[in-house]
C-alpha cells in the first residue's frame, strides 16, 4: 500500500466564520419558519388563546428582527441562507 498523500484545505479564517455564521443562520431560519408555520395551523385550529397567539407572534418577530441584524453584521442577506439542495432543490421555501 503506498500512503496517500496529505491534502491541506486552504481556508481564509474570516471566510470560515463567514461560512458558519450562514450555517447556523440557516438553520436558525429553517427553525423559525417551521415552528411560524406550526403556529398557524395552531392558532387556525382553534388550539391557542388570543394571549398565546399574542405571545408567540412577538416571539417570532423578535426571532426575526434579531436574525435580520446578525444577517447585516455579517452581510448575508435571504437569499444566502438557502442552501442549494441540487436534485432535492433548495432547502428553504422561496419567499415572495
């Protein structure tokens, strides 16, 4: 067996925070999306009380004035949390 040899990825250390920072982001928004849509299935059920849909449409807002500073700190914008899935498409919905 001959040993292979050792490839070295060459990485800008600011590009990499860059790059987690638009993966947790991503994931962060997958979350809120979700859990915004759990709460309108919810709250059209019938399932929650006004205080309750008051509550988690503050929380929501919030999650979302907070993602939108931290997408600016860093200069992404929508469009760079959307992962390109290839033949799956991508893995946010597409927002009008």
């Amino acid at each position: 067996m001959t040993a292979r040899p050792v490839r070295r990825i060459e990485t800008d250390p600011e590009q990499v925070e860059r790059d987690l920072v638009k993966l947790v982001l991503t994931l962060v928004e997958l979350i809120r999306q979700l859990m915004e849509r759990q709460a309108i299935r919810r709250a059209e059920g019938g399932d929650l009380a006004d205080e309750q849909i008051e509550q988690i449409g503050l929380a929501l807002m919030r999650l979302e004035e907070a993602m939108q500073k931290l997408q600016d700190h860093f200069g992404l914008d929508q469009a760079d949390l959307n992962l390109d899935l290839g033949p799956l498409g991508t893995l946010l919905p597409e927002t009008g």
